[in-house]
C-alpha cells in the first residue's frame, strides 16, 4: 500500500449560508497561484490517506521547502497539467493559498461521500437513528399473532444477523410465539435497486443491491473448492440455501467475451423491476465459469437485500422456535402497528464510519435517505443525488458551482465530477456553524499520522497529523480533507488526479479481468499517490 491511501473505492438550504472565501485575485481558475502567506504562522492542509502506521523508517523531512511548480510536479509523476487539480485554503484567514486547476472538473470517487454524508447531517440531524421493526394489523391472543408480520426496513445500512436475532427476541418479548398469517417484507422506504452503479461490473462486491432492508452490507461470501464445490454463506460463515444458489457452468453454455472469468447472475426475474405484491422469494442464483479451478473465495453482491434479509429473519426466527412461512414482498399498510424494534448508531457513529470503512452501501442510503425526508418521497439513487447536490449549491451559493455533478452519493461513478475549490467549500461550510452546528465534522473524517524525521540536523523528529476522505477508483484519485502544519495551522485542501480517456478505455473492454490493464491502472494509482505525498510534505514544511 502506498503512503498516502485512506479508503479503497475499486471502480458517487440552512437560514444563514455560509457566503464562501473570496476568490484568489490572480489567473482565475487555471494555472498556479500562490498566495503570498503572513510572515507568521504558516500552516498547510492534512492529507486524507492512510500512513503506514508499521512503517519502521520515518520518512526524513527536509527543511523548508521551495515553493512548488505545478508543471513540473506534474512531469515527476508522469501527469499532464490539465490531469491533475489542488487548492489549499486557510478557514481563518479566507485566504486560498495554492491553487492548481482548481475549477477544474474531476472524479470524485469515494470522496463523493463528504457531500453524501454533510447533508444527511444537516437533513436528519446527528442523534438521528434508522430502525427496522415488525409490524402488524393483527391482534395477539394466547401468544399467536392473528394477521399477517411485515419485516419492515427504515433504511438501516448497518443491519446485520446479531441485530436481526435481537430483533426476533423482542418480537418474543412482546408475547408472540406464533404467527396465524404470512410473512411479508417492505423495503420501499428507500427505492429499491439491484446495483449501485449500473455501468460498473455487476459481480463485484461493492457494487450491490440497495433498499430500506439490509444485511451485513448487502453482501455475501462465495467459497469454492475441487473436493466440495462452490457454497454461498453469509458473513458469519452461516450457509442459506433459501437465499442463495450457485452452479458451475456447462461446458456448452455460451461464454461473455467480456466476462469469462467472472460470476453472473441468472436470477432476474427476482430484481425489483420485476417483482409483484404477494410475489414468493426465490434464492439468488449465480453461475460460475466451467474454467473456475482450485480454491478460494470472493465477495458477491446481493441483488435483493430486502428478500435476502427477510430470510435470514425467517432462519433466525425458525432456529429460535418461531415458524414462520417463506417470506414474500409487500408495502406495509399505514394502519400498521410497531410489534417490535430494533436501531442501529446515531447518523453521527453511521457517517463517521462510512468516511472511514468507504462503504458504498451506507452512503447511497445516506443519500437516499436525506432526499426522501428533503422531498417527501422515495427516489432513485440518480435523482436521491441530484437532491444532495442541490441542497449544498443553495447552502453555499457564492461557490462556483459549475461543473459539479453527483451521479450518485457513494462515488463509485466515472460520470461524477467536482473540483478541489468545490470540495473545499463543502468541507468549510460543514466546519461552520451555518453548516452543521453541533458537529465535528472534522472529527467524523479519519485521522492519520506518520512521522518525519528530521535527518539533516538531527533536531527531533515531527509528527505530521491528517482528518481527510480519499477517493479511490482506476484512473481517478481523489484526497480532501484538514491537514496541520508543523507551525500549528489548519487548512483545508483538496487534491485531484483524473485520466479519463484511460479510464473510458478501461470500462469499454471490461478491463477488470485483464491482469496487465489492471496492473497498469494500480500503476497509475500508485503515482497518483505519490503526488499527494510529495504535495502534503511541500506544504507541511513551508506553511
């Protein structure tokens, strides 16, 4: 792993709104600017990627540093000057510092989840909570449940089979033993969906299914060998056969160019776009090339997470003595009653953990989520990001908006775009009191650290200290967030390095399964990187 690499993304208006820093004076947005900093307390912006916390060499720091040359920058690490974009700006002062292509249009990737995450804030609020219940308009006598049970989903992305028991006790707790009805699911709260991202492959285990009802991220583990074939289980190794299937492909069965090597999913006629009410679940059923050999494992996506999680429920249950039938897909009636109940973490724990682990699944229902309270009605990953979107270019209206596009609220889109000077306008408005007051949102962002060492004059070594999100996907690099400065200054930066005319090559022949075009993008990656590294340090010394 490089130095510098916070989350992997393999691959989207308040009364008093913040009125944004003045712009710089020179050069308008294309080229270098470099503001000329008081002649005290200097500071420069964190890096938002991972250190190697087990690096047993500290890196050596050299003494202040000569002011950078973008150009130049950009040859060291084989980038064009129009592939790469920065911006370093004092909250303090409202002074922009360095610029670099800062209006510039890039991929986010999965730094897409700071816009995501600042308006669920500022939407829902910080103590706010997703729950999944029971409901029914049955009446309970001598324990049995007189009428139908819904499984009903309120967008709980952190759901998982520990809770779910929980959830199955307290259905006991409130007296109910037995169930004179059927089992139904309802996970239209947020709009179903059996992908993310339509565009990327639909076998990876971070592009999966989305809806209110969740299970240990909507994602299960595909386990294969020659002596016992291949199986299907869940993340606590638990095996479902009524939730999944999975075969190996005849010989004779007709081969995706494309997609020779991977898993495919058969199972269509389960997705949301063709289910009815009253409609029985199925197993998700996927089909393995006859080429597969050997042993191992992978992540797989699941389709439909609500039927899914409706029958590790009905497992749970049956295991806890509570019978249930095979579950089947219905909208819950308002007149419904809550039987029981169970949440997960405040949207303070939930968006401080999405920033951190970079899960795709949590961040689309974030936004999903905030768009349905912000409209009134469930919609579209697309148009849940358009909602976000919106909402920040009114809270900030003297920021530049052009260009910014979100394609969906996680990041893993190459049809997104933003610019360093946008990504640091949302990060100084959720720093603000118009923003999200009450939040640390810099606190929400995951601190890192790595050690310079002083080499030269043997003077004590300094400790360089980050709050940042990066961004990750093929041939788009993205890093924001708050760095300190060995004089004590903190300032906001955003960091950007997009190709793509290499990444439209690489979606166009499926280059997942290409060994050499992969090796060739994490290439890229790595100078990517690299230049954020060479950036951050420039900074750190001379501010």
């Amino acid at each position: 792993m490089a130095v510098l690499c916070l989350g992997l993304l393999v691959c989207g208006g308040p009364d008093s709104p913040w009125a944004g820093p003045a712009p710089a004076a020179a050069h308008g947005g294309q080229g270098a600017r470099t503001a000329t900093p008081p002649p005290e307390d200097m500071g420069a912006g964190r890096p938002a990627a991972r250190a190697r916390a087990t690096d047993p060499r500290p890196l050596r720091a050299k003494p202040a540093a000569p002011a950078l040359d973008p150009q130049a920058l950009g040859a060291r690490y084989r980038f064009s000057p129009s592939d790469f974009g920065f911006v370093l700006y004092d909250p303090a002062t409202g002074e922009w510092l360095e610029a670099w292509q800062d209006t510039g249009a890039f991929i986010p990737a999965s730094v897409a989840k700071v816009p995501a995450t600042v308006a669920a804030l500022q939407v829902l609020g910080p103590a706010y909570r997703f729950e999944t219940t029971f409901r029914s308009e049955g009446t309970v006598s001598g324990g049995v449940l007189h009428g139908d049970l819904y499984l009903v989903g309120g967008g709980d992305s952190t759901m998982d089979e520990e809770r779910m028991a929980l959830l199955v006790d307290r259905l006991a707790a409130a007296g109910i033993s037995a169930v004179e009805g059927r089992f139904l699911y309802d996970d239209t709260a947020l709009t179903p969906a059996p992908e993310i991202e339509p565009t990327q492959p639909g076998y990876l285990g971070y592009n999966v299914g989305v809806g209110a009802l969740a299970m240990n991220f909507n994602r299960v583990e595909l386990f294969w060998n020659p002596a016992d074939g291949p199986a299907i289980r869940s993340a606590l190794r638990r095996d479902y056969p009524a939730a999944h299937a999975v075969r190996i492909a005849h010989e004779s069965e007709p081969v995706d160019p494309q997609n020779r090597y991977s898993p495919r999913f058969e199972s269509v006629l389960l997705l949301p776009s063709r289910r009815e009410t009253g409609m029985e679940v199925a197993p998700e059923s996927w089909v393995l090339p006859s080429r597969w050999k050997g042993t191992g494992s992978i992540w797989l996506p699941v389709k439909v997470p609500g039927a899914y999680a409706a029958m590790v429920c009905r497992d749970i249950a049956k295991r806890r003595g509570l019978a249930l039938p095979s579950p089947r897909f219905s909208p819950v009636p308002e007149t419904a009653r809550v039987l029981a109940a169970v949440s997960g973490g405040t949207l303070e724990q939930v968006a401080r953990g999405v920033l951190e682990s970079s899960n795709n699944l949590t961040a689309e229902m974030l936004g999903l989520a905030a768009a349905a309270a912000l409209t009134g009605a469930p919609a579209d990953i697309g148009s849940s990001a358009f909602v976000v979107q919106s909402l920040l270019t009114s809270a900030i209206p003297d920021q530049d908006w052009t260009g910014f596009h979100l394609a969906n609220s996680s990041g893993l889109s190459t049809a997104s775009r933003v610019s360093p000077r946008q990504i640091v306008g949302i990060l100084n408005y959720a720093l603000s009191e118009d923003g999200l007051p009450g939040v640390d949102y810099a606190a929400l962002l995951p601190k890192l650290s790595w050690t310079l060492e002083n080499g030269k004059s043997g003077g004590a070594a300094r400790v360089v200290t980050v709050r940042a999100k990066t961004g990750t996907i093929y041939y788009g690099r993205g890093l924001a967030g708050l760095v300190e400065t060995h004089s004590g200054r903190r300032l906001l930066f955003g960091i950007f390095v997009t190709d793509a005319a290499a990444r439209e090559a690489f979606d166009s022949t499926n280059a997942h399964e290409d060994g050499a075009q992969v090796s060739k993008a994490r290439g890229w990656l790595g100078r990517a990187r690299a230049m954020e590294r060479d950036l951050l340090w420039n900074w750190t010394s001379r501010y």
